[in-house]
C-alpha cells in the first residue's frame, strides 16, 4: 500500500486562516462541509450541535463498530459545543458566542433564525453569514424542502446524467452538497475579505442554494437554449461534439478512460493503437468529422482495448501522449505511488477509532495541515464555554442540568 503523508504539518491552526472564528450550526454536507473547508486553512471552527442527537451524519453509515465513518471524515477539523438553539437561554449563548465569531455557516429552513432571534438581524454586523438552503432565502420555492438530490433535479443536472435510452442516474456523490459548500466557502472568503479592507466593514448574507451551485457548472447548456432552442440532453460516456472519447472496457474487466477528441491527441492516439491510417481516413479527418462519425472511431478504439489489459492500454496511451487515466476503486487510489507522493491520503487521528486514513485537505495552502479528528457529541462543551464566554463552573453545569447544552 503506497500511502505517503510526507510533508504534513501537526495538526494546529497555523494555516492562513488562522485567528478566524466559524460557528457551523449546520447538519447533514453543505453546510459543515463548508465550514470545513475553512477550517483546513486554520480557522477555528466551533459546530454547535443539538444536545442528545447531535448532528444527522453521525448516524449515517458505513459504520465501524457503531460509529460513523461518514461522520469521521465530515466532521473533523472542529470542536463540537451542544446547544439547544430552541430554547432562549440557549439563544442567549449563541448570540453571545457569534458576537466572537467571523463567520456563520447555517442550513436551516429560510425564517427559521429569525424565529428564533438569532439571525443576522439579531448579531453582530460583522459578521459573514453563509445560508445554505435547497432554494435559496427567497422566491417561491423558497420554503421547500431540499437536498442533494433536489438539487441536482431542479439545477439540470441530474437530467444530463446517464444514457438517452434510460432513466437519468445520479452522480456518485452528494454533489450539489459538496459544490454548494466548496462555492459558500470561496464565497465567504471573499466576503471576508471585502469586510476587512475598510474601517468599521461589515459582513453580508451569503445566499447559496442546492441546485444554484448544480446550475453554475451546467457549461453551455443555458446559452444554447437561449440563442438555439437546443434542449441538452443525456449523452452517456460520450460527448456530441467530440470523439474518439468514451470509457473504454478493456481484457481484464478493468475501464480506462480515453480522451483524445483534439486533432493532436487523435493522431497520438493513432500511433499508440498502430492505426496511423486513421487520420488520413476522411471520415476522421477532423474534430467536426469524428465527432459526425463518433459511434464508428469510439467503435474501433473500443474494440483495440477490449482486447488489452487496462495497464496495457494505459501504458501505450502514456507512450504517446494520449490523455488516459483508469477509473479507480478506492484499493488503487491506496495503491497508486503518484498519490502517495504527494500525500492526497492522510491520517486523522480520531477520539474513537484512532489513526483512520480519509483524503487530505485540498487544495494545499502553502504547508498541509492534518486535520482534527471529527469530534464526539459536545466534546468541547466546557472548554469552549470557558474559554470563549469565559462562563464560570457553576453556570456551565447549570446549563448542561438545565439541558441548554
């Protein structure tokens, strides 16, 4: 196993956003996910969780021994403070612990904070507020229900997904999740930015919805229907406007993806197949021609690496400098050397399982940072109070009586 963490600092808060404060009282992917990503670049994060129940993801399979391995990677790199956000002493401690904080990250029905008095109207001004919601804290859907996979249904998505002749499939991962966290955090960053350029700046409400993150990345989808009427849909493997391109099956049951719709990569692709007769062939003389004779040339490629091992396939395409790469399980990302060079799998120390080895932070800032272990159900509960509040013994164990935390 090729598993390399060389070049991994401790695991402190030293990175660039170091000093930062993110209160996460999401659930679920979006929204912690979000806070996550800030706080692999060193901000501190502090997730306040529901007394007794905690957060969704940690009752979400696959599990090791009872505990969460969903949860073990979702919800490292912060500490863990339960609160009961329904109640008003619990209300109390949160606007108090915001007014410390530089950003909110939070999924919760559109009103539902102002409900409770602790929405942005109710804290600090400088604070960057992150609202995450299936579609988004206005319009008229604004009130519905939303995940994941609403997101990728009414953001287009998930219609382009699959083959023509068959029911759209979703993508592997909860992605619209993901993407709605990964564009909130570059969102917030930014805000954070213009708020601390200025004297007395103040933060702004970051309004990112499930299928707005699914409908940015639909490429040209929207402007072809706009000036062509041309409706986009499920094309498979295969591209409309580009081949030789497709997931090719090869001897050994392995897949090697191929990409070589350019007229340079066509002709490497040729040599590494021995066909250098192809390109002078009329119908694959061009970009515009392949792509008008693809079922043929993704047919003669298809049948050159039905009959090789994937390595074979791989190897020749690498020789001549085709775009080529397998489609790995997760037994050959362990496996593969390049990674393990370059550190991509990491070891998280977690407080119930120990050492478990997840993807690393990505992208790297400068020194890479291993995270913290995702931490129990208000773990940090005390210190978090004391250190933050600077609350007394004596009224924390109030609270925790009293069922606040």
């Amino acid at each position: 196993m090729c598993v390399n963490e060389v070049g991994y600092g401790p695991a402190v808060a030293d990175g660039p956003l170091a000093g930062l404060r993110v209160l996460d009282i999401g659930t679920r992917i979006a929204a912690p996910f979000c806070a996550g990503l800030l706080g692999e670049q060193g901000a501190d994060v502090i997730k306040v969780e529901q007394p007794g129940t905690g957060d969704f993801m940690r009752g979400i399979g696959p599990f090791d021994g009872g505990y969460s391995l969903f949860w073990a990677v979702e919800g490292r790199g912060r500490r863990s403070l339960t609160l009961d956000l329904r109640r008003p002493e619990g209300q109390d401690v949160f606007r108090r612990l915001a007014a410390t904080a530089d950003v909110v990250v939070e999924n919760f029905r559109p009103g539902t904070l102002e409900r409770w008095g602790i929405g942005p109207g109710d804290c600090e001004e400088r604070i960057v507020w992150v609202r995450i919601s299936g579609y988004g804290q206005d319009g008229p859907y604004a009130e519905r229900p939303g995940l994941d996979r609403t997101g990728i249904a009414a953001g287009g998505l998930l219609h382009l997904t699959g083959y023509p002749d068959r029911p759209p499939v979703r993508v592997g991962v909860t992605i619209s999740d993901y993407l709605t966290g990964t564009f909130a955090a570059h969102a917030a960053v930014s805000a954070l930015y213009g708020r601390d350029r200025k004297e007395g700046g103040k933060g702004v409400v970051i309004d990112a919805a499930l299928y707005g993150a699914t409908l940015r990345i639909l490429e040209w989808t929207l402007a072809a229907y706009d000036r062509l009427g041309v409706v986009r849909n499920r094309e498979g493997n295969r591209l409309a406007n580009s081949a030789p391109l497709d997931n090719f099956a090869t001897a050994d049951g392995g897949c090697v993806c191929i990409v070589a719709g350019s007229d340079a990569n066509f002709a490497r692709l040729c040599a590494a197949m021995d066909r250098t007769d192809l390109p002078e062939d009329p119908r694959f003389a061009t970009l515009a021609d392949r792509a008008a004779h693809g079922d043929e040339i993704n047919g003669i490629v298809a049948d050159w690496a039905a009959a090789r091992p994937a390595a074979d396939v791989e190897a020749a395409c690498l020789a001549h400098a085709v775009p080529v790469a397998s489609a790995y399980t997760v037994a050959d990302i362990f496996d593969d050397p390049h990674m393990a060079a370059r550190g991509d799998i990491v070891t998280v120390d977690d407080p119930v399982l120990g050492p478990v080895r997840q993807q690393a932070p990505f992208p790297r800032v400068g020194r890479p940072v291993a995270p913290t272990g995702a931490p129990r159900l208000g773990e940090h509960s005390r210190a978090v109070l004391r250190e933050v509040l600077a609350l007394d013994d004596a009224t924390v164990d109030r609270l925790e009586s009293d069922g606040i935390i």
